[in-house]
C-alpha cells in the first residue's frame, strides 16, 4: 500500500503559503506598509511554487515543472530582497 504523506505535506504547504499571502495582503490593505506589499507577493509567488509541486508530484506525473518551480522560487526570493533594498533606500 502507498503512503499518502507527501501528498499530504505538499497540499499542507499550499495551503500555508495561500493563507499567509492572504494574511500578509489584507494586513497591508490596512496599514498600507509597503513591506507588508513586497511580503505578499512573495508569499504568492511562494504558493504558486506550491502549486507546482502539487502539479508535478501529485497530478502530472508524467510532466517535469521543474524548471517552472525554480524559476518561482527564485523569483519569489529575488522579490523579498528587491523589497528589503528598495525599504532600505526610502
């Protein structure tokens, strides 16, 4: 019988990061810190990473996103540090 664990955490980490972009965007909808703003979209684009590791290792077996879960990664890192530098500067 297959273990269904990685499944499991890889859904769990999907919705962490989902929940956490929401948070971070409703908080910044109310207080309008433009560090709350540049930690969404990280979160978001995190989530997305998420996605994609659903999509590759549970769904689309067949099919290798790993290029595109790279690439969101990095993005979604290059995003928070572009926001700490650009806070900085202010």
């Amino acid at each position: 019988m297959r273990l269904l664990g990685p499944e499991v955490v890889y859904g769990l980490c999907l919705l962490t990061s989902a929940l956490c972009a929401g948070l971070l965007t409703r908080s910044w909808a109310r207080s309008r810190q433009p560090l709350l703003l540049w930690s969404a979209a990280c979160f978001s684009l995190l989530a997305l990473n998420n996605l994609l590791v659903v999509l590759d290792r549970v769904v689309m077996l067949d099919t290798d996103l790993t290029a595109g879960r790279q690439a969101t990664a990095l993005l979604a890192v290059g995003v928070l540090i572009y926001g700490f530098i650009w806070e900085v500067d202010r």
